[in-house]
C-alpha cells in the first residue's frame, strides 16, 4: 500500500528540516492544516472502522495500521523534543486529533482549531503555545 497524505506530510515535513522543535511545530500546523482542508465530515478512518466493525476485516486491518504509525510518528517527535514520556504525548495526539476532527464536524472547524493548537503543542511541551 502506498503513503497516505499524512505519511506523505510528515516525511516532507522530515526533509524539510533537522530542528526537532521545528519538526514539532510543522506537524502542528500539518494536522490543524489537514483537518480544516481536507476532513470536512470527519476522519475517514473512523468512519470506516464505524461501517465495518469486525475487527479481522481488512478495512479495520488498515485503519489499525494507519493508526499506528500515526502513533510511531508522533512518539518520534516528542522524543525529538525531550519530552519525558513520548508514548503518552503521542497518545495524548491522538486522542485530540481524533475529537478535532469529530469536533469540527459537528461544531465548526472555527471553534476546534485554537483549542487544538494549544492542546497539541501542550501535549508536545512546547513553550508559548499560541
């Protein structure tokens, strides 16, 4: 299976620069960016693992996958920041992306993002969140 858009942005992000902090704040900026753009009705695989529950499903076996280098992504971003427990920033990233995509589905991104930004940047540790 070939790189989803997210795999896509953050390599990119990867190559654009060595700077872990700088790294931290362009997946910031990616997700809030990919969340307003592009996940309009909320995320695609959420609502796919919603349609097909089995868990052995090959649907569910790619919305597992996806999920989890998502995962491994972000635990390698807050261990590029030093942040003391990178598997509980990631988890924490996941979980706040999961409820911004939700949240602005129903509510508007309007509402989400600024909420989104500070909570993602405080989860990475970050200084001065926005």
């Amino acid at each position: 299976m070939g790189r989803r858009p997210r795999q896509a942005a953050f390599e990119a992000a990867r190559e654009a620069t060595t700077d872990p902090r700088e790294l931290a704040e362009a997946l910031v900026a990616n997700i809030a960016d990919d969340v307003a753009r592009r996940h309009t009705r909320g995320c695609p695989f959420i609502n796919a693992a919603a349609e097909y529950p089995d868990e052995r499903s090959r649907v569910r076996r790619a919305v597992h996958e996806h999920r989890e280098w998502f995962r491994g992504a972000l635990e390698e971003v807050a261990a590029g920041v030093g942040h003391p427990e990178p598997p509980a920033a990631a988890g924490q990233l996941v979980l706040l992306r999961d409820a911004a995509l939700v949240g602005g589905y129903l509510d508007g991104w309007e509402r989400v993002e600024d909420v989104f930004v500070r909570s993602a940047r405080a989860a990475l540790g970050l200084d001065g969140a926005k």
